[in-house]
C-alpha cells in the first residue's frame, strides 16, 4: 500500500491559486465542456478548481491549460512565487 505524504502549506496554497486561474481562465465556459474538451472528468476539473486537488499529475494540467489557451509557463508563475536569491540562499517572495 502506497502512503500519500500530507500536502505542505505551500502545495495547499498553491493548489488553491492554480484553481483559482483556471476558473478565471475557464470565464463563462461550462466546467462540463472544458473538462470534456481536456479529456478529464468534470469531477476532477471541480476538485482542481476548488483546490481539493492541489497537486494534479503534469499531463492532466497540460490538457486543461490547452483548452484553456494558456501557456505552461504563464501557469507556473501565477502559480509558484517567485524565488530570489539572499547570499547563497534561495528564498520564495
């Protein structure tokens, strides 16, 4: 039996802001036609949105961001804070 590790603060908050651009992203499109568009399940598009899945596999984000015209790259920095540099240490902002 595999053990899930619980989700850290960070991967919670993330997961709430991706929710968060997808339904703006999403606008006035049915949640049932982007997810039958992404070739997911309507049930996993309301989770991701709402933030009960907060760290969704790769491929299943791609398909949603697809339909969704936006870019990998635009999703990860609204998504994941920006890092800087203090001394030798990284840091999130």
């Amino acid at each position: 039996m595999m053990v899930r590790m619980p989700l850290t603060p960070a991967e919670v908050e993330r997961g709430e802001r991706l929710g968060a651009l997808l339904r703006r992203a999403r606008g006035e499109r049915s949640m049932l036609s982007v997810a039958l568009d992404a070739g997911v399940s309507p049930e996993t598009l309301r989770k991701i949105e709402s933030g009960r899945v907060a760290t969704p596999a790769f491929s299943t984000i791609a398909a949603i961001a697809g339909v969704l015209h936006l870019s990998l790259d635009s999703v990860w920095a609204e998504i994941e804070p920006p890092v800087r540099t203090i001394g030798r240490v990284q840091v999130a902002s």
